[in-house]
C-alpha cells in the first residue's frame, strides 16, 4: 500500500505492487455502506507497467468488507482491450500488506 486517505463516506487507496514481470498501480475511491461502516462499493484504475514497455489499462469496480484490520475487495475489472476479469484483492490496515487473485475469463 502506498497511501490511504480516509473522509467521513469512505476514502481513496493506492497500491504498488509487483506483477508478474512489471509493476502494477491502483487506486480504490471507497465508499461507505448507507447500513454498516465495515462494508461498502468502490471504483477505480488500474494501470500495469511491464519490463518490455508494454502498458495495460483497467477500470475497476466492485464491493468490499472489513474484518478487524483486513479490507476484501471483491471487483470485476474491465481491461482496455475489451475483456473483463474477476478479482479478489486483500489489504492488511496495519501491516500494509496487500495481495490479489486475478482470475481470467
């Protein structure tokens, strides 16, 4: 995790991560369920850099829930190429530790 900024609604999130052979940036834009504080829906991007140069792009969305200090971000991401994938991203508040499962269509 790079950065979380929390508002009265929700937040944003920024994530670093390696992926496979290149870099991955992401933000979730969180909002906060109308009923409970633990559970709620984002948006965001996502952009993936390679070693060879190659970028893809992402649009990102879905629904989350919060169990003691881990976030589960359950999301459906729409590639720039025109496919969409399924994904399930986990990030620990307070180790920082973030980790996703990308499942391909």
């Amino acid at each position: 995790m790079r950065n979380l900024e929390l508002t009265n609604n929700g937040g944003m999130i920024t994530v670093k991560a390696l992926a496979g052979k290149g870099s991955v940036f992401l933000t979730y834009n969180i909002s906060t369920s109308l009923n409970s504080k633990n559970q709620g829906s984002f948006t965001g991007q996502g952009i993936v850099v390679e070693e060879n140069g190659k970028i893809e792009l992402s649009t990102r969305g879905g629904v989350w829930t919060q169990e003691e200090t881990t976030l589960t971000l359950h999301l459906l991401d729409d590639l720039a190429d025109g496919s969409q994938h399924p994904s399930k991203s986990t990030l620990d508040l307070s180790s920082g530790r973030f980790a996703m499962i990308f499942y391909r269509m």
